[in-house]
C-alpha cells in the first residue's frame, strides 16, 4: 500500500515537472501568480548554473578533482581505464566561460522562440509556462556540448561578447535601480500620508542620508587610494565627473519644476542612484591593468604600497575573487530576483521592460475545493503579463554578466594562456554609468519636455 502511494505521489511530481509553472510549484507560493512563478524557475536555472560557475572557479579545486583516480589526464590511472578529462578546461576560466556560454544559449534559444507571443492561447505559452524537466535536459545537453568546444580562438571571441553583453546589462540593472527607487520612495510617502508622517519620513530621511554619505566617503576613498600625484590621470577624470554627474541629479530632482510633474521624484532615488554611480566607478577603476592605479584589496588592508609587486601582478596569476566581484554579485542575484517578482506602475519603466502594469508578485491566490491555496495563473486570459522574449532577453545579458564578473573581466590571451586586466573594460563600465545617469536625468526632464505626454 505504501509502495503504491509512494509510486502516484512520484507520478504526481513527474507530472507537475512536464506541466504548468502553478502545479510546479503550487506548494511553495501558494498566493503568487502564474507568470511570476514561471520567472523564478527561469531565474533558478540562471543561478543554478551560477552556482556551478562559482564551484568550477574555486581555488584548489583542480587539484582536488586530480586526485580522483582515472579521472583528469595525467594524474593517476586506474588499470584497465584511459584518463579521459582535460581538467584544465573544467575549472578555472575556462570552465565559467563555457557555462555561460551554454547558459546565453539557452536563453538565446528561448527569446528567440518566443517573440511576438502576444496570447497566453499561443501555442508557444504552453512550453513558456510547461515542460521543465524537458527545459532542464536541454540546458544539460547544450552544458555537456559546450565543454566539447575546442579552446582556439573560443575564450578570445566570446569574451567580447560578454563585454557587449555586460555592457546593456549595466543598463538594465540601472533601469531596475531606478524603478525600485521610484516604488521605494512612492510606498513610503503613500505610508507617510496614511499613518505615522513622522516615522516614515524619518526613514526617507535616513536612507537618503546614508546613501549620500556613503557616496561621499567612497569618492574620498577613490581619490586616496586609487590615484596618484603624477599618475592614474583616467581615475581621476572618472571620479570627478561622477561626482560632478551625481550632484547634477541631485539638484534636478528636487527643482521645484521637476516636483510639480514628477511629485514622486526626490533625493532618494538620487542618491540611490549616485551610490550605484559609485559602485560602477569602483569596479571600474579595479580593471585597470596599471597596479599603481589599482591596489589589491589585500594591499590596501595590510597597507602594502601599491607600487610594490603583488602576487595578483605576476603574468598568469589571476585574483579569481575580490570585493567588486562579491558587491557585483551580490547586486546581480538583487536585480535577477526583482525583475522576476516586480510590480511597477511607472509607466516608462514598463515600456522599457515589456511589463504591463501590476503584472507582479501580488495576488492571494485560489482556494482549491481541499481548502488549499493554489497559484494563480493570471494570464488565461487573451494577453500576457511580459514579454516572453525580451525576459529570456535579459537572462541571456544576465548569464554574459554572470561569466564577466566571476572571471574578474579578465582577458584571455591563447597566446600565453594567461588572463589579463584590459582597459575596454574600464571604458565599458565607465560608458554604462554615464548611460545609466542620462536615463535617470531623462526620466526626470522628460515630463517638462513632452507635457502632453503621460509619463507616470
């Protein structure tokens, strides 16, 4: 008898891995909503293979894989069995860029299927919202191919495509930045008006001030430690016109022409803003090859002088692992999950993401006729709440990131096999920023200049 329920219960769950995104996870998010739950399977794929991306490029792990017996070439052999694995090229680097490659073409595949799906009565809504365990197999088939890829000019190619791909996804995390800080400041203000004034401005008031400072002690930072009287001349032209840019912003958002067509803009999402601003500056400033420019942070905690040479200097020898990476990832799991779960009502961040409005995480479910609640799918209706492809879109930007970040933006060289900092990522990070800041300006001068237009 137990053997028969155990066998329908693992029915139950094959049926629900080749079903629809509310029966996968109806348990879980009993009050979440059909296209919401379906990004957040996208989005685990993503960090799944992030996950496995991190254990590849762990120190040490090629030596422990090394003493597997029959495993890697040139390590010990079992009798009777050939050594197979070239385990250079399974960890490290290397390893990372074929995981994200497989994982761009995953999603690449996937946005490319489903454009203009405009009906949930499309056909192609169905493998959208179905078929997981089918979705999770080709992932693996295109993983175990990616692997098979000769080394020749692979790393070199496809690094310049995660510097582009990167590039737009700096954007987008901006654009994202942006919304939250416009829903953020728009929730507390509507709870600032309806309840205790005092204590939601107060909270305003304090997160403003500690972006703000923050911003402040990071531009100080940046001009000790990353500049030099007679050198570094780049990091201090990047740094003062960020500054210069953020102060900018600041002042804009609260002009008094601005408040009266944006009332929801203020200083909030400025210095939220200006705070990334930094950041991006930050990990910019990290990429440059000149050490004297760029000091590891190992140095600058034990105060090493940044003249003197560093192990992370040494050709070949790369720091897989620094604070910029940690603070980029950090950032990018922030933004993956936001943009799967997140509910705007501004309208120009809609357009820009394909989103309808309220197309979010909100919602209370249905009660099934056991009394359970179930997830609710919100687009049986004709239309969709996103758009399919340009959300596959940006995991694809995502997992170039993804492979960026892990590998410290190094370049690889075939040559010498070695990996080095290169100067176009600095320019690309640097070009996002000002990017970045000029979409925030518009989104604050647009209502002046096209007054008969609706920007909310």
């Amino acid at each position: 008898m137990g053997a028969c329920m155990a066998l329908c219960s693992l029915a139950s769950c094959a049926s629900c891995l080749c079903g629809s995104a509310p029966c996968l996870l109806c348990g879980c998010c009993p009050s979440s909503r059909n296209s919401t739950v379906t990004r957040l399977v996208f989005s685990f794929f993503l960090l799944l293979g992030t996950l496995v991306s991190v254990i590849m490029i762990l120190p040490g792990m090629e030596a422990q894989l090394q003493k597997i017996p029959g495993f890697c070439q040139g390590a010990s052999t079992i009798p009777g069995m050939e050594n197979q694995f070239n385990c250079d090229v399974i960890v490290g680097y290397k390893s990372v860029y074929r995981m994200c490659f497989a994982m761009t073409c995953f999603f690449f595949l996937f946005s490319a299927i489903m454009v203009r799906v405009q009906s949930s009565k499309d056909p192609r809504a169905s493998i959208q919202n179905g078929f997981w365990f089918f979705k999770f197999l080709i992932l693996v088939g295109i993983t175990v191919g990616a692997f098979f890829i000769p080394d020749g000019t692979f790393h070199t190619v496809w690094f310049y495509f995660g510097v582009v791909g990167s590039f737009i996804f700096i954007v987008i995390q901006l654009i994202l930045l942006i919304d939250f800080a416009h829903s953020w400041n728009k929730i507390w203000v509507g709870n600032a008006e309806e309840g205790n004034s005092k204590c939601w401005f107060a909270g305003l008031l304090s997160f403003t001030f500690l972006h703000y400072a923050l911003a402040f002690t990071s531009v100080v930072l940046f001009y000790i430690y990353y500049t030099q009287p007679n050198d570094c001349t780049e990091h201090k032209v990047f740094i003062s016109l960020n500054l210069i840019f953020s102060v900018i912003i600041s002042i804009v958002s609260v002009l008094p022409k601005v408040q009266e067509a944006q009332p929801q803009s203020g200083l909030l999402q400025a210095s939220l803003i200006s705070l990334y601003t930094m950041y991006v500056t930050w990990s910019a400033m990290t990429n440059n090859p000149n050490r004297k420019c760029n000091p590891s942070l190992l140095s600058l905690v034990s105060n090493v002088s940044s003249s003197e040479p560093t192990p992370t200097s040494a050709p070949g020898q790369v720091q897989w692992w620094d604070a910029q990476s940690i603070v980029g990832l950090v950032i990018f799991l922030f933004c993956t999950l936001y943009a799967s779960i997140r509910s705007s009502s501004n309208t120009q961040v809609n357009k820009l993401m394909q989103t309808e409005e309220g197309g979010g995480y909100g919602g209370e479910g249905e009660v099934g006729e056991d009394g359970v609640r179930r997830a609710v799918d919100n687009e049986e209706e004709e239309g969709v709440t996103y758009s399919y492809s340009f959300f596959h879109f940006h995991l694809c930007l995502a997992s170039l990131y993804i492979m960026m970040t892990l590998t410290n933006w190094y370049q690889p060289d075939t040559t010498t096999q070695a990996i080095q900092s290169s100067m176009p990522a600095v320019w690309v990070k640097i070009s996002s920023s000002w990017l970045g800041l000029g979409l925030y300006l518009w989104t604050l001068l647009a209502p002046l200049m096209f007054p008969d237009r609706d920007f909310s």
